[in-house]
C-alpha cells in the first residue's frame, strides 16, 4: 500500500492547515480558500451505468471519500467510506457493511429487472419465457 502524502491547504477560516493526503485522492476536494471543515479527500469517480439507445447513462456514481476535519454531526468521523450520488443528486456515505448492503440491493434489483425482461419476452413472443 502506497503511504500518504502530507499536503497544506491554505484554509479560509484557520490559515495554512497540514493533512496526510492518501495515495487515491485526485486533489479535488482540497483547493485552496476552502475552510477547514470542507476539506476532503476525494477519489476517481466509479460509474454504475445501463446502456440505452442514447449511449450509456449513470446509474449510480461510487466516490472513496475522506473528511479529514469533519464536524462532529459526522456519522463518519475522519474514517474512509464511500459516497454514493444517486439519480435524483441526492447523495449518501456508505462504510463497509452498508456498501455491501448496497451490493445486495443491486443485485435484488437486477433479479427484478430480469423479471420484467422474461415478462417482457412472454408478451411480445420475442423470448423464451
């Protein structure tokens, strides 16, 4: 595993603020002029997408995530987790057993849309059912 690297971010609110960046992070959440508290350490985003006649679309999009200063209302803490932004732009952090709650809801709704797709076939004859 590739150590972390200490970066300064010169903060609105507390002036030059020293962090331990981590090898994933793209630099994005930790601009300069930010105050502390909005700080984070961001990775490459990870699309979930579905293909469409209009070329692939986002289903869900999968962020690792840092907060290196959060505020206490933080159910995360300064702990690595991974946001999810979902369709309607809303967004939540998911720690290991929630993101494997998340797997298990995927792969529910894949059961579903197979479903449909064998009920689809059944009506217009253009599958096995």
């Amino acid at each position: 595993m590739t150590a972390w690297n200490e970066i300064t971010v010169d903060t609105a609110d507390h002036g030059p603020v020293v962090t331990s960046c981590p090898p994933w992070c793209t630099g994005d959440g930790h601009p300069d002029g930010l105050d502390r508290v909005e700080i984070t350490h961001q990775g490459p985003p990870i699309n979930i997408t579905v293909g469409t006649g209009r070329g692939p679309r986002r289903l869900v999009e999968l962020i690792m995530w840092q907060d290196p200063f959060p505020p206490a209302s933080s159910p995360h803490g300064t702990g690595v987790y991974v946001v999810a932004h979902l369709l309607d732009g809303d967004h939540f952090g998911f720690d290991v057993a929630a993101l494997e709650g998340l797997v298990t809801n995927l792969l529910e709704a894949a059961g579903r849309v197979s479903l449909v797709a064998r009920r689809l076939a059944s009506e217009t004859r253009g599958g096995a059912s």
